[in-house]
C-alpha cells in the first residue's frame, strides 16, 4: 500500500481505475477496495493540500530535531 501510495502522489499522470463492484465476487473484498478507491478519490482531490500538509510537519520535525 505504502509503494502505490508513494507512486500516486509522486507521479503526475497516475490514474485511477474506476471502482465497479459487479467485477468482485466476494463482498468484504467490495467492502475493501471501495474503501481504498474512495480514500484515493479523496487524496487525488486534495493531492496539493496533502502534499503541502506533508512537506510542513517534515519541515517542522527536521527543524525540531536537526543538529547544527
């Protein structure tokens, strides 16, 4: 999850299959991937926030803990 996670927010073009559920037997797989595709939805529609959000608590960690 982390090296798809890793790639979606790193690479530009990455795109999201559309999630349909009549492909999936099983339905706690249903349950699953559902929720996966919309936590991704969710990111893509907030990729620049989230990166901003990310890149400030490193900030804020490195500077915290850094040796100078």
């Amino acid at each position: 999850m982390l090296v798809l996670l890793d790639k979606f927010i790193s690479e530009e073009d990455f795109e999201l299959e559309e999630f349909d559920e009549k492909y999936i037997k099983n339905d706690v797989h249903k349950i699953i991937y559902g929720d996966i595709y919309n936590k991704f939805k969710n990111l893509n529609e907030n990729k620049d926030r989230f990166i901003d959000e990310s890149n400030n608590r490193f900030k804020k960690a490195f500077n915290k803990y850094r040796i100078d």
